[in-house]
C-alpha cells in the first residue's frame, strides 16, 4: 500500500497546485491530508522534506516540473511545452479517481469497453523528445503485411480521438513525419543526440488543422456549414474547431463559420452529422460530401437479384 499511497499524493499535488498556482505549503499539506481521509487513508502530516522529494520525484519521473515562488509564496507548475499532455492525464486521473471513490456504481457508470493502446510509450517518447534523443521502432502502416525499422527524431506528441500520435524528422532528412503509437512497437531510446529545428512551431503549425493532419497540401479555407436544430445544440456545446463562429441559430437552422485546412478527418466529422448537413462554402467541399455521400447511397441500395443468404 506505501508504493499506492506514494503515487496517489504525487497525483494530488500535481493536480492541486496545476488548478491552484502559488498555493502555500500549509494550505498544500491541508489538501492531501484532506483527499487521503476522504478516502479512509491515515496519512500523517506531510513534512516539507516529504514534500521536496516528492516534487523531486515527479519532476524526474513525470517530467513535471514545480516550482516555489518566493514572492508569492507558493508553488506553481512551470510550462515546459507539455500542458496538454498534463492536462489529459490529470483529467483521466480524476475521472478515474471520482469511479474509484464511489461504491456499489456498476449499474450507474457505463465506461467505454476500449481503451488507447501502447499508451506504455508515452512516458519513453515524452523523455526523448525534452532530451532530444534518436529512437528506433519497428512500424507497421495500415493496410501493410510488413514492418519497417524508422530512425526519428522525435518533436511532439498529439492526442486525437484516443488515439496518440507521434510526430518527428527521419533521421538525416529534413521531412516531418506522423505515426501512430497504437503500430509502433520494439521501441528503443538512445543516447545519441540531435539538434533540434527550434523554428518550428508545431502550436501555429496546427492551429488551423483538425486531427493529425498539418500539412500545406491542405490550404486554409473559409468553411460555411448548415445543420439542423438539434445538432447544433450538440455544436455549441462542443464546437467542431476554435476557430467555430455561429452565424445563424434559430428553428430553421444552425449555421457556422470555420477558418481551417480541409483535412480527411475533418470531413469525416462532418459527415458524422450527415443526416442534418448542408455545406455552403466551399464549393469542393460541398462537391466532395456529394460525391461522398452518392457512392455510399449506391453501395447500400438494395439489390434484388441477389437474395440475401
């Protein structure tokens, strides 16, 4: 039980000084004495040397790194690039500590059956790209009945629809490359450095993409979109792109406005809500959905020469 008390007060302080900067260590102490009785834990009073080793600890093993401020008095997370990736994990935390604290709720909460796979990566990739660090892994692309040995760079990490994906230059050229972490296995860290491209900015360079995809092939481009009432309640509770403006809602409709590169995955999410879309703008997206949306209607018609087994 020391090793799962040890991780959980690790997992509370990282989660209450990222949603309460400068926080003191008396009122830090108070709140981890607090969580553990709350969980019918005994947890003596946290010392500040148990403190500084733990802060410590997750900075070497998490990569999190917590800083006091004398000035304010408190604690705070400093940004090292990784605040999404951060702000993912403590929200899996927490959903999965709530479930945990509750008793007799199987007939209450229905989880997905599925979960992200070689999410083991993760921690090996993240100290590999602060450290910038070559690596080597066996990938197998969709589609393909081999693998294949990459040598990476490794830049960024991104999250998308539960899937992860890992972004970075093959060794000795001068291209960007996505794979997904789900087809990469045999993963090895060297010790071998690189020097980093610092003029990339992977946050503007994805700013007006949506999924994996980034890349100039796909321009940016005024998107117009019309649905129905009802999916745009689901809309404006959880828009489409940041970019999403509304430009019409009433019972006639619901319509936006998206400033962003037409990728395949954007497509497929619109199309995820076909039964009420209307495109305005562009003209090839509209044509693209059509042609889309005829092949389906085509492949499901219902054959009567062919009886059903």
């Amino acid at each position: 039980m020391a090793v799962i008390h040890h991780l959980l007060r690790n997992l509370l302080i990282i989660l209450k000084i990222k949603n309460n900067p400068y926080i003191s260590f008396k009122e830090l102490g108070n709140h981890i004495e607090k969580e553990f009785a709350n969980r019918s834990h005994y947890e003596v009073g946290i010392s500040r040397r148990t403190l500084q080793r733990d802060i410590e600890y997750i900075r070497t093993e998490f990569g999190i790194d917590i800083q006091y401020d004398k000035r304010m008095n408190g604690y705070y997370i400093e940004d090292n690039g990784f605040k999404s990736v951060l702000d993912d994990f403590m929200d899996a935390f927490v959903a999965l500590d709530s479930l945990n604290g509750e008793r007799d709720i199987a007939g209450l909460v229905l989880p997905e059956r599925h979960s992200p796979k070689s999410v083991h990566h993760l921690s090996p990739l993240i100290h590999a790209i602060k450290n910038s660090l070559q690596i080597a892994f066996s990938y197998q692309k969709f589609g393909e009945t081999k693998e294949s040995i990459r040598e990476l760079e490794p830049y960024l990490l991104k999250e998308f629809r539960g899937r992860w994906y890992l972004i970075g230059r093959t060794v000795g050229k001068r291209d960007m490359k996505t794979f997904g972490l789900d087809r990469i296995n045999e993963l090895e860290i060297s010790d071998v450095q690189f020097q980093k491209d610092e003029t990339t900015d992977f946050a503007e360079q994805f700013k007006s993409s949506y999924g994996i995809y980034s890349t100039e092939n796909f321009p940016v481009e005024d998107v117009i979109l019309s649905f129905d009432k009802g999916d745009g309640n689901y809309l404006k509770s959880l828009p489409l792109h940041h970019s999403q403006e509304i430009v019409k809602d009433d019972d006639q409709a619901f319509v936006i406005k998206l400033h962003l590169r037409i990728t395949p995955d954007f497509v497929m999410e619109i199309l995820s809500r076909g039964w009420s879309l209307k495109v305005i703008q562009p003209d090839s997206l509209r044509k693209q959905v059509h042609e889309i949306c005829r092949s389906a209607a085509e492949r499901n018609q219902k054959d009567s020469t062919t009886p059903p087994n």
